[in-house]
C-alpha cells in the first residue's frame, strides 16, 4: 500500500478552498439578491394593480404612462439580473481559473513525488481523478445552491403573505362551530 500524506493535504486544501471561495461568492450577492427581491416586488405589485384597475386606466387615458412605468420597472428589474449573473459568472470563471491552477500544482506535486518514490504515481492517478471529479461535484453544489436561493426569492413575496397574522379572528368567548356530517350550520348570527 502506497499513502501520501502531501496528496492527502493537497486534495484537502482544494475541497477547503473551493468550498470558501463559494460561500463567499454567495455572501457578497446577497445584498444584490435583496435588491433584486424588492425589484421583482415592485414589478409584480405594478402588474397586478394595472390588471385590476385597467378600466379606470382607460378611462382617465393613463396607459401611455403604465406601459412606460411598466417598461421602467421591468428595465430595472433586468439590469439587476444581468448584473447578478454577470457577478455570477465572473466569480465562476476565476474559481475555475484557480481551481485550474491548483489541479496543474497537483500534477507537479505528484511529478515531484514520483521522481523520488515511482509507486507513488498510482496513489497520484487516483488522487488527481478523485480530485478532479469532487471539483465537479462541488461546482453542482455551488449550482444547486443559486437555485435554492432563486427559489426563495421568487416565493418571499408570497411567504411574506402567508406570514401576515389573521384579518379576521373570532371574538373573546365565541363558541366553537359544531360540524355534523361534514356541514356546519350558522343560527341566529
């Protein structure tokens, strides 16, 4: 059996630094997040007011400036996602960049290793195999992790709906409704 601890300490450090490196990429686009949440909120409550009130737009001859307030809103809305995934993918490219560095350091890690004990060649095969398909398998997390946070920021608007406590509560004392066969039955209310 053929072990090496510089390997080992190599392949640690990558899966160490891959992982920071996309903890902090999620850290710094979280404000953006936010600004594009309260983006999409704006957009979305204008939409729907303009469905809800298009008579009344009609007949004060406001369409010209929903449409053009429309087009404002969906234009900044826009501009945060390009910018977002532009941060995105700049962020993707130098950790590939890097991550790129750090596989060419682990063949000369394991070039150097070899030229000294050949059998170390085979524990350096399968570490820079291992290594390499971690990285894609970190790469999927990093992925997995936009779409999760895509996801709460397109249900937060709803969320925060559901949260809103109860408009409508019984009174202090009130009675129970009595279910009988599925139907409830309202007497003298």
């Amino acid at each position: 059996t053929v072990s090496s601890w510089q390997l080992g300490l190599f392949v640690i450090a990558i899966v160490v630094i891959s992982l920071a490196l996309a903890y902090i990429d999620s850290r710094k686009r979280h404000g953006l997040r936010m600004v594009r949440l309260r983006a999409t909120k704006a957009l979305t409550g204008h939409l729907s007011d303009s469905i809800v009130n298009a008579p009344t737009v009609k007949t004060f001859a406001r369409e010209a400036y929903e449409i053009n307030h429309n087009r404002q809103l969906n234009k900044t809305l826009e501009d945060l996602r390009i910018t977002d995934w532009t941060r995105a993918s700049n962020n993707g490219s130098m950790r590939i960049g890097l991550l790129m560095a750090m596989m060419i350091g682990l063949l000369l890690l394991i070039d150097h290793l070899a030229a000294s004990e050949p059998a170390v060649l085979t524990t350096g095969i399968f570490a820079f195999t291992y290594t390499f398909t971690l990285l894609v398998r970190l790469f999927d997390i990093n992925v997995l992790t936009r779409q999760v946070e895509e996801t709460f920021l397109q249900a937060a608007p709803m969320l925060e709906h559901l949260l809103q406590p109860d408009e409508i509560v019984d009174q202090p004392g009130a009675s129970k409704l009595a279910v009988t066969n599925g139907e409830v039955t309202f007497n003298d209310v």
